[in-house]
C-alpha cells in the first residue's frame, strides 16, 4: 500500500476508534511502517483522531525525529518506535482508551484467561503491562518485556495498546480486545469464568502455529491443568439465590446501558 491510502487508512481507523468510544477528545494515536523506507507515519498529537484528515499525518524517522509534516507527531511516539524496533514483523500500531479494556487496566488485572476459544486463536494473551507516566520512557520501560511476546497489552491505569503486520490487523486486534474484556466482565458478573482446559488451549495454539500467527506467547500464558468441573455443587439459600440474582440483573443493565 503507497502512503497516500496509508494516509486514508489511518483517518479511517481513527474515525472508528472514535465512533466505537474508544477514544474521545485528543486521546489515542496511530502508527504505521512506509514500505521500504524506515520512515514511520503517524498521527499528530493534540487533534482529535476522530475528524483527521490526510495532510495532518506526520513523517519521523526511526529515532522519531520529524521529517515531513505541520503539526507535532504523537507524544506517545516513543511507545510506538519501541514496538517497531522489537518486532520486525509488525508494520502498524493502534493505541487507544476502549472503555472496559481500560477499566481492566485500571482495576489492575490482566485479560490472560483462556475464557473463549476465537480470542486465544486470535489473539492469545493479554497481559497487563505496570504503570508508566504516558509520554515518557516510563511507559516505554514498562511494555519493553512484553513487545516481544504479545500482540495486544493492557496498560495499568492508562489504555490499551495493539500492533500487527499492518493496520487493519492492528485494529481489529484492538476491537478483539474490547469485546473480551466485556465478556470477561459478564461472566465475572454472573459469579463465575470457566477457563478452557490446557490440553484444548494447546490445541487452539497449534491451530494459532499453523496459520503463522504465533508469537512466543505460548509458554507466558497461565493456563489451567483442567477446567472447573461442571458437576460442581454450590449450595445458596432461598434467599441468597434472589439476591444475588437481582444484583446480577441489576449489574448486568447497568454494563450495558454504559456500553451504548
């Protein structure tokens, strides 16, 4: 893809992330390789990612010094810089604030349970980098460990942030992370998640080795001996089944009203 539909696709991944939520005001940023020239493109700090148009992208090599545009790129470019000089393989970056993804990282705790079969053969792993200031080389420190085996990482109190061989992937991995942070946030509301079993995580992963999306994620993973066993007896009152019934319900409207 040449830079002027690169430029495009960068204003309309960032008019997605804006409609979904996952980003508002001047938040977020985005990063892509230009093929066969070292350079990086990517969008400018300060304006909202939301209502960008081509000419606002800015150029920098790979050290982040600008080359070619008007406004001041990311300040969050040294987080993207690091990401490319580890991986390759990887050609863009998405950062973003999605709602629940972020109330994880918040909230301290990582999406690294194998709870849904196409996220572990999609995405694998989500773990959640420590808190660094954003803007800084903190942040960039504290992702360090991680670029390496992850294509996705929780950032603590911050966002999210998510990479692949191109943008669209880079993306959609960023929407796959939302999605399991909602669903990872119901079943914590309904009392219970039931991790899959090592041996079927094993096998989505060889599916994952197959079709050349693995990275070394495999062995960083904690994964259950076995699942909960289905025949397990919990014994409530009458009484603590309403109620905890009603605080579900209640838990659950209240989600997806924020979730709108």
């Amino acid at each position: 893809m040449d830079e002027r539909r690169l430029r495009e696709a960068i204003v309309e991944i960032g008019r997605r992330l804006y409609e979904r939520g996952y980003i508002v005001a001047s938040d977020g940023n985005l990063s892509v390789r230009l093929p066969e020239s070292g350079r990086i493109l990517t969008t400018p700090t300060g304006v909202c990612k939301g209502f960008l148009t081509p000419d606002m992208l800015v150029v920098v090599d790979a050290e982040g010094r600008k080359l070619e545009g008007i406004l001041p790129p990311s300040s969050e470019l040294a987080m993207h810089l690091e990401i490319y000089r580890q991986r390759p393989d990887i050609h863009a970056v998405v950062h973003a604030h999605p709602p629940c993804g972020t109330g994880f990282a918040a909230a301290g705790m990582s999406l690294d349970k194998p709870l849904v079969s196409e996220v572990v053969l999609t995405l694998g792993c989500i773990p959640l980098a420590g808190y660094g200031t954003p803007s800084t080389e903190e942040l960039v420190a504290a992702i360090a460990p991680y670029v390496p085996h992850y294509n996705a990482l929780l950032l603590a109190n911050h966002g999210a942030v998510t990479y692949g061989p191109d943008l669209e992937t880079a993306y959609f991995r960023m929407e796959t992370l939302e999605h399991f942070a909602r669903i990872t946030l119901v079943a914590k509301l309904l009392g219970r998640e039931q991790p899959l079993p090592a041996e079927a995580v094993q096998k989505l992963f060889q599916i994952r080795e197959r079709a050349g999306m693995t990275v070394p994620s495999q062995a960083l993973c904690g994964l259950p001996d076995r699942a909960p066993s289905s025949d397990e007896t919990l014994t409530l009152t009458r009484q603590q089944l309403i109620e905890l019934i009603a605080e579900t319900v209640e838990a659950v409207i209240r989600f997806l009203r924020l979730a709108r």
